[in-house]
C-alpha cells in the first residue's frame, strides 16, 4: 500500500452528470484494495442513487462530514488531469456560472474517458459502462536483419519485399501500400530469420508539415526589445500590438524557444482553423517533433493521439483552436494566443468561456501569456492603459516595406456614375493589372452563397425560414434557397409566393456569385474559391492554401477565414467587395468589428517586396472603423468607442451576462424568462441594471422561441455566482432550457 495515501480514505469526486444540481464534489469511501491506484485526475465508477456513474477524483482527504459514505466501486484509468486543472476547471464554472462536470470535461482526452449510457430494455432503463471510444493504434514495423539473405528467384514478392527494407525499415502498411497483400511473404521470411516484426505506437497524423524552410531573421529593435520583457517577466500578461506584417510570429518562435531550452512548454492558440496548417508548418520548421496540433478539423483518433503526445511529454508545444488551451503540456510556462481580438476565442457552448480571459486567470500561477494583435480589442487597450497587463509594440514591417496604400471608394457615387458592377472602376482596373503583371490578389467578401436574399420588386416580400427569424440564404447550384441556422432548404420559386410578381430579384453578392463574375469577366485570372462551402471536410483549407500557393498568378476569394494571419510576400492587391456587412450588425461591438477586419485584411497586402494596395468598396465612407483603416489611426475609432462605451455603459465599462432562454411551447419560455428576471432583479447589488426580458434578436431559430435577459453590472462583478443563484431558484418547464452566457461576445 502507499504510505502517503493509506490515511487519506475518502476521495471527493465530481460525478459525469451534466446537470447544476450535481455541482459539488461528493465524498465516497476508499476501499483498502484501490487505495494505490484512487489518485487526482481517475476516472471512478461511483454509485449515485439507485445506479453507478463516472466520476473524476479530484482530492484524497482524511475526514468527512458524512457519516456513512458509500464505497468507490472500481477505478476505470489512470489520471487524465491534475490537482491544479481542477481548480481551473473550479474557477471556470464559478466564472462562467456552469456545471463542474461541464467544465472539468475541458481538461479530458478527446475520445478517451468512459462514461456511462442509459439503454432502453424490455423491462425498462438499464445503465452500461462504456469504455473510450478512441484509443492507440498500433503498426508492425518490418526491419531486414539478415543483409545477406537472398530470397529464391522464385520468390518475387519475398525478393521485392527484401529489395524494400534494403533502404531501412518500413511499416507494414507501407510495404501493402506499395507491393499490395505482403503477410505471407513476412510471415516466411520472418520464419527464416531474414526479418523482424515488431509492433509499436502509431501516432496519427496531423498535417501541418513545413511547406517552407524556416526562416529565422534578425531581430529588429522592437522584436529585440519584445522578446527581453517577455523573458523579464514571467508570469505576466502582455499585449504585443503589432502592425501586419511587424514579426509578431518571429516573437512567438524566439519566447518559445527559450522556454523550450529550460525545459518548459507552451501552447499556441489561433482563431481560425484554416490558420493551422500554415501556422503549424512554420513552428514545425523551427521546433520539429516538439510541436503536436489541435483542432476540430482531425479526426477524434488524430486529437486522441496529439493529445496523447503532450501528456507523454513526446511533444512540448502545441498549436491549435481555442480547446488546445486546455491541453496537457508539461511544465507549462507561456500561453500564446494570436490575433486576441477574435470572438472565435469564446466558447458557445457551455462552459461559455473566454479563452483569452481564462489564459489571463492561468498567468496568476506564473505562467506568462503574449496576446498578439495589429487591432487590440477595447477590453486589451483598457487592461494595459489601467496597467493590469503589459503593452509592447511593434510599429513597422520587419521587411522596410512600406504599409499597403488604401483607396476607399465610394459605392454610392458610383452607382450614380452608372457602373452597376460589383466591382468598382478602381478594383476593376487593379484586377487588370493583376493579371497583366501575372501577380497575385486577395478578394474578401463577408458572406457565403450567390446572394444574400430574395426581393420581390412589387411588393417587398423576402422568403423566410419556416423554422427560424431569418431570410433564406439563395444558392444558385441547385438553384435553392437555404438556412443557414438550422439548415432548412426549398427550391427557388419562380415568381413571388405572395403576389404573383415575376419581379423576384437576388440581392447582395456572395462568393460564389463573385466568382463567377471573375471568371467571366477575367477568364485568364486563375481564382481559388476559400469559404465555408468549399473547405467542408478534412484538409480543405490546407488544399485550398496549397493551391493558392502554388500559382503563379491568380485570386484568391474568401469570406473571413482570408482576412488573417495569410502570409503570401506575393500578393500586391487586397480587394474589399463589400466593407459594409459588419457595419449595421445589432451588436455594440460592430463599429470595432468592422475596423479590426478591414485592418486585418489590408495587412495581406505588400509583404513582400512589391508595394501593395488596399481596395476598400463601402456604401458608407465617412464610418469610423474606414476612417481609422485610410488614414492609419487606430484612435479615430477607439476614441469615438471609448466615449460611447462609457456613456452607454458597455464593456469595458461594465461587465455584461446575456440569458438566453429557449424552447418551442412560447408560453414555457415567456413564463422561465420573466422568473429569472424577476430573481435577477430581487438580488441585484448596486449600479446592476436587469434589461428583458425580450425576443432574441434571433427570435426562433429551429423551432424553438427564444427570449433573452441582459444583466449590465460594474466591472469585476461577480455575474457567474448572481447567475446561479438565479437560475437555482428557477424550474423551468419541460422543454425550455436556458443557456447563461458570462461577458458574452455575441447578442444574437
């Protein structure tokens, strides 16, 4: 028995039952036998009423106020995480007022903890463990260890097997793949002693490998000057604002490889998935094997595997997706999360948390956190200005290339002049140019689908969702009409449901109806289509990356996933279809969503030795967020957000809470919503305000109506434990479900 736990026979142990009744740990008994193996982090099979769940260890203590606790019935693993995750995942459902078992499932193995499922039998419910769905593949490796060994010349597929494994060992797989069915040719051989077989891990694969040498450069003064006070002060938070293009990347690599060297880890988050392969590949040619990879896009048995590396302790840094911040990266020391202004980093489902904050609660216990940005959110600017966190700044190219000239072109004016063409005489004749150097574009179009809507002329009617509080998207291929929410789709009528009306006209440019315009109006210009529709499924954004890379010439289209992070030294032109979509969102946060992704855009342009330029077509010229991108001052739009925000009260200048309650009887979610506020509104503290409740701007989506209550308090206020209180007070009816969102990012 270990001595050190033989006096410690209770364990408490957060059961895997997703439900806010269950949100404590319960004590269970230690039996003598499992003593040794009952440790931090085991998945447990514990009883729990009339059946047994999986619950997760995450304390041994000596005593309990329970006077007859009921015994662990078995240990189901070896620990998945550790003492100090759980007081993260802890903090994470206090902060963002969610199950414990919610958040504690951040810190698990993807695919790989039990669990337990209800089944229906004839005699009623019966409950059955489970085991992972994912575990570690194996693969038989194939080595020739007689080098004299010469088959008969009979044998044609022994000697071509013998002829392979010359050039050293090979898989089995390998060996299939090339010479086809091999197991009775091995199988003699190995009987001869020519050769050996021997099973061993296979690590699923992951991608990402260097599509470019790295590329160290010499440090300019501010990256020199970043990089000391990244090392000078451990356990800080440090906002590096840098101009597209700055080395902000290089800054990453030189942190990291100095944690690297005294025996640390790191993990590195991006925001958009078709980030990671380019990003994976430049930290892979700087660091090798060291780096494993995260995102949804792998299949489970590829994250199981990668995040299997790490807890091994075979890899050192990862890079991924929001989830890769709660990988199990030994002696962890700095988190990396690049472009933090994203909204991607908040988590939509519960626990709703916000990666970047969560990063910051982590550097409390010395970890160092670097949010990088050309266009910091309001909520980074307002942490370094109070000197909670730390700014550094990266004010030029690292290339001496000059920033990219900006053109805005009025759309209105033009309209006026005659041009009925998406594409404006400036960016009309800059493609001209494109394809007459045989140089290379970007063009960014905030939509996806052929057109937005449709309109009839006469009498204004727009086809809608049956389902959902929104028009239908159209899609010219199928010729159909489609919802982007809850995926509803019908064909496109020919005429006006309602009037009759031949006058059923598309409204608004989306990619693929761009990209057919291109195509005939330039049809020399070779075009790579990047949006949602066209990267579905693994490896699509990497294919259409690849192929963009390998032109000679050519555009590449896309929605937001082209905005950021792309770095291609030969694209000249940056085009803007439409700047205005992001504009006249109903969301407090549009006039610095639609600066931060025209600046983020713009910095695609130029980074190479060519000069570039931007191309920027609004409807609304004289916008804060234009204004501030033309004339290269960021402080056009935070100044006039800053004075609006503080009048208004919106964050940074408060601390927000949006409840969104939801289900199809309207009645059961007016009746839950107008409870809850009523709960808020008898506990709120001082200088809170309780609005609602109130449809969602998105009133139904799915057949589910959905109310919401926004709760606006002073910032640091406790929202997560005003939100449980609430809600616990609160039993909604059957079928109504409510969704608590802590510092939302999105009121829809």
């Amino acid at each position: 028995m270990n001595d050190s736990n033989s006096w410690l026979r209770i364990a408490r142990v957060v059961v895997d039952v997703r439900t806010r009744t269950l949100d404590e740990p319960f004590d269970y008994a230690v039996p003598e036998t499992l003593s040794d193996t009952v440790a931090v982090g085991c998945p447990v099979l514990v009883p729990l009423g009339p059946r047994n769940v999986v619950g997760y260890v995450v304390q041994r203590v000596a005593t309990s106020t329970i006077t007859r606790l009921k015994p662990i019935q078995s240990v189901l693993g070896t620990p998945l995480f550790t003492e100090s995750a759980y007081h993260l995942a802890r903090w994470i459902a206090d902060e963002y007022a969610a199950p414990l078992s919610e958040a504690l499932r951040l810190f698990l193995p993807p695919g790989g903890a039990p669990r337990v499922t209800r089944q229906e039998g004839p005699e009623g419910v019966s409950w059955k463990l489970v085991s992972p769905t994912v575990k570690a593949a194996e693969e038989r490796l194939v080595t020739l260890i007689d080098a004299t060994f010469e088959p008969s010349r009979a044998s044609h597929l022994q000697r071509s097997v013998v002829d392979a494994l010359r050039e050293g060992p090979v898989t089995v797989g390998e060996l299939t793949a090339e010479l086809g069915p091999v197991s009775a040719a091995l199988t003699a051989l190995e009987k001869r002693g020519a050769v050996s077989l021997v099973s061993r891990r296979r690590w699923r694969g992951a991608g990402g490998s260097p599509t470019r040498p790295d590329t160290s450069h010499t440090l300019s003064a501010a990256q020199e000057s970043a990089v000391a006070a990244i090392a000078a002060h451990p356990g800080s938070v440090f906002v590096l604002e840098g101009v597209t293009g700055s080395g902000k990347t290089e800054v990453y690599l030189r942190a990291i490889s100095r944690v690297l060297a005294e025996g640390g880890g790191a993990i590195v988050l991006v925001p958009e998935i078709s980030l990671t392969p380019q990003t994976v590949g430049r930290f892979r040619a700087r660091f090798g094997p060291a780096v494993a990879v995260l995102h949804s896009r792998l299949s489970v048995g590829e994250r199981f595997d990668q995040w299997d590396l790490l807890a091994k302790g075979e890899a050192q840094v990862v890079v991924g997706a929001r989830s890769a911040l709660f990988a199990p990266v030994k002696d962890l020391r700095l988190i990396i999360i690049d472009e933090e202004h994203e909204t991607s980093y908040k988590q939509g489902s519960a626990p709703r948390y916000h990666a970047r904050d969560v990063a910051a609660r982590m550097s409390e216990s010395g970890i160092t956190v670097v949010l990088g940005t050309a266009t910091p959110s309001l909520e980074a600017r307002d942490a370094v200005d109070s000197g909670r966190w730390r700014g550094l700044a990266l004010p030029d190219r690292v290339t001496g290339a000059g920033r990219p000239e900006i053109v805005v072109v009025d759309m209105g004016a033009e309209f006026g002049d005659g041009n009925r063409s998406m594409f404006s005489t400036a960016l009309g004749e800059a493609l001209d140019e494109i394809l007459a150097r045989k140089s290379k574009a970007v063009l960014f179009l905030n939509r996806r689908g052929f057109a937005s809507f449709l309109l009839c002329r006469e009498c204004g009617f727009v086809p809608r969702c049956p389902s959902c509080s929104v028009s239908l998207t159209y899609h010219e291929r199928g010729d159909r009409l489609v919802c982007h929410h809850c995926g509803h789709n019908e064909p496109s009528p020919i005429a006006c449901p309602r009037c009759s009306s031949p006058y059923l006209r598309r409204f608004g440019a989306g990619t693929q109806r761009v990209e057919d315009e291109l195509r005939a109006r330039w049809p020399g210009l070779a075009v790579v289509r990047m949006d949602a529709d066209t990267t579905t499924g693994k490896g699509g954004h990497d294919r259409a990356l690849t192929a963009f890379e390998a032109l000679d010439s050519g555009v590449l289209l896309g929605t937001q996933m082209v905005a950021k992070g792309l770095d291609y030294p030969e694209v000249t032109l940056v085009g803007v279809i439409n700047a205005d979509t992001t504009m006249h969102l109903p969301d407090f946060r549009a006039a610095e969503r639609t600066y931060q992704l025209l600046e983020q855009v713009s910095g695609r342009a130029g980074r190479g030795a060519e000069p570039g330029t931007v191309i920027i077509q609004t409807y609304w010229p004289d916008h804060p967020g234009v204004r501030a991108v033309e004339s290269r001052d960021a402080n056009i739009l935070y100044d006039e957000e800053r004075a609006l925000r503080k009048e208004l009260g919106w964050p940074p200048y408060s601390r927000l809470a949006n409840v969104v309650v939801s289900g199809e009887e309207e009645k059961n979610v007016r009746a839950a919503a107008a409870s809850i506020a009523d709960q808020l509104t008898a506990s709120a503290d001082d200088g809170w305000r309780i609005l609602g409740p109130a449809d969602s701007a998105l009133a139904r989506v799915k057949r589910a109506y959905r109310r919401h209550i926004l709760v606006k308090a002073p910032p640091g206020a406790p929202l997560g434990a005003a939100l449980r209180d609430a809600l616990a007070a609160v039993t909604p009816a059957k079928g109504v479900s409510v969704a608590p969102d802590v510092d939302p990012v999105d009121l829809l």
